[in-house]
C-alpha cells in the first residue's frame, strides 16, 4: 500500500471511526507505475450522515493525488451489497479491506 493511500486512512480515522475502508481501484502511470488516483469506500456506522461525512473527510484528506470516497452506512451496505447488482456489491467483490474488522 502506498505512502498516500496509508495517510488518507489516518486522515479518515482522524474525522470518523469506520466499520471499515476498502480500497477498490487504484489508477498508475504506464512507464513508472506512480500512483495517480485512488478510490476508496468507507463503511460508518448507523445513524451517519453519509453526505456529510463525506464533505468532511474530502475537506480532511491531505492526499497529494485525486481520492474517490463513495461512503455508506452499515445498514446501507448491508442491504445494498446482498443485491449482487449493485455498485456496493462490485466493491465488495473486487475491493481489498485495508481497515476494519478483516485486516
């Protein structure tokens, strides 16, 4: 995991206490594979203001490339990843967890 994509975790753990984050998509320079952007969704707890949150930690990262969040409640996730349609279902799928309850 890069220098950028650990920081945003701490920046995001300085703002909220996540269920979880799971990074899902990391986009890299062709000729030296530098990081160029990163998506990350961000699983909070119950009863959070999920837009508001997200305002927040977009106004907290000190990333030094573009970040993604798609940020989602536990019940919001819950319901939204046993549709195996949905886009919270294709992160689950293809993200890697690099904060929470599975790291």
């Amino acid at each position: 995991m890069s220098e950028s994509i650990r920081q945003t975790v701490d920046d995001i753990l300085g703002v909220c206490h996540p269920q979880k984050i799971i990074l899902f998509a990391e986009k890299r320079t062709m000729s030296t594979g530098k990081l160029k952007s990163f998506s990350l969704c961000v699983v909070a707890p119950e009863g959070t203001d999920c837009r508001r949150l997200r305002t927040r930690l977009h106004l907290a990262l000190s990333a030094d490339v573009p970040v993604n969040l798609s940020v989602y409640t536990t019940d919001e996730w819950d319901d939204l990843t046993a549709d195996q349609t949905s886009y919270a279902a294709w992160i689950d799928r293809k993200g890697q967890v690099i904060y929470g309850s599975q790291t």
